[in-house]
C-alpha cells in the first residue's frame, strides 16, 4: 500500500484558496450595501415654483404625499438591481458546477 504524500496538503488543486471564488458574492453584496445606503438618505427640500392660482390661500402649498427622487435615489435603485442580478447570476453558475459534478461520467440520454 502506497501513499501519496501530496495528497490533501496545500498545493493540491482541490484544496487550494482560490479568492475569485469569493468575488462576486463580496461585489454583489457591496452592490446592496452601497444601493441601500443611498436609498436610505434623507430627501433634500427642493423648491419650484408654482404657477397655480389661489385667491383666498395665505399659506404655501406643500404636498404630504408627492415623492421626487433625485438622482441619488435612481443611482440606489440601479445599484441594488446589479447586486441582485450578481447574486443570482453566482447562486446560478455554483448551482451548474454542482448539478455537473454529479453527472460528469454518465453519457447523455433521453
């Protein structure tokens, strides 16, 4: 009985860190956290002006349900869907890798 003395030490292939392994989960999850971060800023006041014409109003208008996103927000938005689309484009492919380890020696039939 012979024994491999490589095997299961550092340089073998399958034990190996391989860091890229990690990178597009840690992109997708600074894709969410920088998305959220500038969704969950405060809204600016803006003022517009108003051309609308009420006789017997002494006080200004200021709507309590009119929402202006700035560009911040639209940048937010965008952010968290490219981090969406990177987890489930990783959870897709690691899913693949392993679907076609199980199936790597049987031919292909119908």
């Amino acid at each position: 009985m012979s024994m491999d003395p490589t095997e299961g030490t550092v340089s073998d292939p399958r034990r190996r860190f391989r860091p890229a392994r990690f990178a597009a989960p840690l992109a997708g999850l600074a894709l969410l956290t920088v998305g959220l971060v500038l969704i969950l800023q405060p809204v600016q006041q803006e003022s517009f002006g108003w051309f609308a014409y009420a006789p017997l109003s002494q006080q200004t208008f200021t709507p309590q349900a009119l929402t202006i996103m700035d560009a911040g927000k639209w940048a937010g938005l965008a952010l968290i869907g490219l981090g969406v689309a990177t987890f489930a484009f990783w959870f897709g492919y690691r899913a693949g890798q392993r679907s076609g380890r199980k199936d790597a020696g049987r031919p292909l039939t119908r």
